[in-house]
C-alpha cells in the first residue's frame, strides 16, 4: 500500500482531526485515511454502468433490441488516433 506524507497541517486543524478520531473511536490515521476515501470515492457517486442502465430502462430497451444492436455494428477495429 502506499504511503502519503502531508506537511504543515495546521494546528487547529490536527487538533481537529484528533478530537473527530477519538469521537469515532480510532487512530488519527485511520481518521485520515476514511476522510480520504470518503472525499475520493463518495458512496452516493453515480457510476457510469449504473447510469447507463438506468437509461436504457427509461428508454424501454430491450435484450431484443441490444442483440439487433450487435448485429449491425462494424466489426472492424477502430483506426488509432493519428497525431501528425
């Protein structure tokens, strides 16, 4: 796992972080750590496959009409993009 060093937190702010980890129960790390994952990957997030099927239930889709999809569909690899 990887390590990450913050400096120069300010005082108030450690105090902070010590009191909220003591309420909680758990180190001041562990605190850290759960703040962060919170803030990167919130629980409430959309997710991309989530929000895709919720459309596709909303527009009446059908297996039916996925397999005609993929029917039709080119099945020749995309040409790279070029940058010339």
């Amino acid at each position: 796992m990887a390590m990450l060093t913050v400096r120069n937190i300010p005082d108030e702010v450690h105090r902070a972080l010590r009191v909220r980890a003591a309420e909680n129960g758990q180190s001041t790390e562990a605190e850290v750590r759960q703040i962060l994952a919170n803030v990167v990957n919130p629980p409430n997030r959309v997710k991309m496959g989530d929000a895709m099927s919720a459309l596709g239930q909303q527009m009446g889709l059908t297996n039916e009409d996925v397999e005609a999809l993929e029917e039709i569909r080119p099945r020749i690899a995309a040409e790279p993009m070029r940058f010339e």
